[in-house]
C-alpha cells in the first residue's frame, strides 16, 4: 500500500510540474499566462520576416546576410521579451526550398531557434500565415480548408506536426499560432468580398471562384485540428488563433449575411466563438479604427473592457498579437492614440501583446509601420519597457 502512495505521489508530482511551472515557455493556470511558476506580463514585437529572410535568400541562391541575427540582438538589447513570427512561406513560390531540400529549409528555420535560445528571447511561430497558399500549392478551392480529407488539411496536419516536433522541447517557444487573421476574411456578404488576389507569377491561380471564399465554418475545423495536434505534441503551451479583432459586423455576417453593426451581445458571441476549444485563449490584433468601430463602444478603453470581461468570462487569457499606431511618432496625435491603446492594455489586464512590426522593409514607407533602432518609431522600445516594468 505504501509504495502504491509512492507512486501516485509521484504521477502527482509530475503532474503538477507539467502545470505549475517546470515547463518550456508558457502555460496557462485559472485563466492567466505564467512561465516559470510566475504570472506573465511580457510585451513584445512582431518580427515577421525573420525568418523568411534567410528562405528568401536561399531560393534566391544568395548568400545570408545575418540582418535577422542583428534584428534579434537589438531586441535582446532592447529588452524585447518575445516575437511573434511567421513559419509559413507567404506565397506559393516562396516553399521552393521546403519541397526541394527539406532539411536545408529546417536547418534555416533552426538557427533562427538556436539565436533566440541564446539571446533568451521567446519565440511564437505562426505556421500557416496565408488562408490560401496551401490551397494554391495544391491547386485546390480555398474553402477545401473544410474538408478534413482534403490535401489541404492533410499537408496542414503533417506541417504542423513537422513544426511542433521538431521545437517542442526548445525554451524558447512560448506557444503555438495557427495562422493570421483568417476569420476576417470570413462571412463577408458580396460576390467578390474576400476573394484572394490572382497574381499567377507567385504562384496563384489565374481565375478566382465562389469556392475561394471562406466562411467562419470552413475555418473552425482546421483551428480545432491544429490545437488538438499541438495539446497531443505538447501540453503545456498555450494554443493562439492568430485572428484579429471581431469585425463589428461580424455576427450579422456570419448568420445574416447583412454589413450591419453587432450588438454588445453578439459580439460577445462571436468572439467565443472564433476561439473554440480546445484552443486556450483569445486572440484580437487591435488598431485604431478596428476597436473604435463597434456600435456599442465610444473608446479604445470601452473596447479592451469588453475583451478583458469575455476573457474573464470564460478563462481564456488575451493574446493581444498585433497593436500600434503608424506612421510618424513625433506627431501628437498619433502620441496621444498610442497612449490610450497602452493605457487600455494596462486597464484590461492583457498580459502577453506584440506590436506591430520590428524592421519590415515592405512597411517602411507610408503608412509606416516598420520600427527599427534609428527611426522615430523607436519610442515603442521605451514604450516596451514601461509595458514590461522594466523601468
């Protein structure tokens, strides 16, 4: 009988470990980010490219110019906790090198890991950033995304499992996104709305259908797919969505097909919805005209309230993805607009955010959004710094 309380003890214990802190990157307890035994409040940066630059530069046959391992020690310099960033070639031409040398495209995506390990420097993938590129790839409808026996899926099940293998056991991976703001491209009545582009030299397809537009429920197979494979690879992390802020109308889209504006109720629904189990959190992407757009609300404040209460609701914490202000930081009203939005972060309580973007060269010019060391948008680094207590 002893050594059988010996053993439960044990089970119980690890148990336990695998909960309340002896994991790799977060996990989530009552409703709350902790790492490392530690409730969370880490605000970090979108740095999406980061690793796409060094696939660009080899399927280009050029050599690396290590612009991302510089980018990383910045952010270590500056305090950066976290990145979110992209694990999906953006167009269809862009996966040459992960069909023709797939060890090579991982031994890529590896240094990337191996220099945020060294840098201490957490790391959130997003694996499947396009809501159509797989599709084009395959040559197949983009709401083949609905059909679990499609080759869309069964390539995003064995990519998933690849990317989560492989890195499972890194410190560095603090947890695991599905995609990027597929839900808004959802539900949007008209012909036409939310059609993917059709530029052939990337790799898309020349003529566009119906059956390339997507609904809410094409999409929420696939999200409960990834997060069961993620909470079967690993248990611990937190499982994120990657959508962006509910559209205001998303509710009257999705079960009206109507441009008409959600009431508070709705919203709410709308937004549980979007993040269905056994996905563990909320995520929005919040910018000035997305939180100020709802009927219900007359703030940015208002907004990240209601995101805060749903949150507390049904204990999944926010994962605020994508947030900034662009454009020129000297201007005082784009000062005042970013101080509500990091006024609001603190009074709703998110715990985990990411700005919008660390040194993006397609977003340099206007409207700006690309943040680096030596232009004015580097006051986000200080911004960070108060966000992250760090003075």
């Amino acid at each position: 009988m002893i050594k059988i309380f010996h053993l439960l003890f044990i089970v119980l214990t690890l148990q336990c470990g695998v909960l309340h802190g002896s994991t790799k990157g977060l996990y989530i307890k009552d409703g709350y980010f902790y790492k490392g035994g530690k409730i969370v409040n880490a605000h970090g940066v979108n740095y999406f490219d980061v690793f796409l630059r060094i696939n660009g530069a080899a399927i280009k046959g050029v050599p690396d110019d290590l612009s991302w391992k510089k980018g990383l020690e910045t952010l270590s310099k500056n305090g950066i906790p976290f990145i979110r960033f992209s694990v999906f070639p953006f167009y269809p031409i862009d996966w040459k090198l992960y069909f023709d040398d797939k060890e090579a495209y991982f031994a890529n995506l590896d240094k990337v890991v191996k220099e945020a390990e060294r840098l201490n420097i957490g790391l959130i993938p997003s694996i499947f950033w396009m809501r159509h590129t797989i599709q084009d790839l395959l040559k197949e409808p983009v709401n083949s995304i609905r059909d679990e026996n499609s080759g869309t899926r069964r390539f995003m099940r064995s990519y998933a499992r690849e990317i989560i293998t492989r890195y499972k056991d890194s410190p560095a991976i603090w947890g695991w996104e599905f995609g990027n703001e597929f839900a808004l491209a959802c539900d949007l009545p008209g012909e036409k709305a939310g059609l993917p582009k059709t530029i052939t030299s990337l790799g898309m397809p020349a003529v566009r259908t119906i059956n390339d537009k997507l609904k809410r429920t094409d999409i929420y197979p696939a999200y409960v797919e990834f997060a069961k494979i993620a909470k079967e690879l690993d248990r611990s992390r937190p499982v994120f969505t990657g959508d962006s802020i509910i559209r205001s109308n998303a509710y009257n889209n999705k079960y009206r097909n109507q441009w008409v504006k959600d009431s508070i109720e709705e919203s709410e629904k709308i937004l549980i919805e979007d993040n269905p189990d056994p996905i563990d959190t909320i995520t929005i992407h919040a910018y000035k005209d997305g939180v100020l757009g709802f009927k219900w609300s007359n703030s940015i404040m208002h907004t990240f309230l209601f995101l805060g209460k749903v949150s507390d609701k049904i204990k999944k914490p926010i994962f605020l993805g994508e947030w900034g202000i662009p454009n020129d930081m000297n201007d005082a009203e784009n000062i005042k607009c970013m101080e509500e939005m990091i006024g609001a972060i603190k009074s709703a309580k998110i715990q985990l955010s990411a700005v919008w973007v660390f040194d993006f060269k397609d977003q340099k010019n206007e409207p700006k959004w690309s943040i680096t060391q030596t232009n004015n948008r580097n006051i986000y680094f200080e911004k960070l710094k108060e966000l992250n207590g760090q003075k």
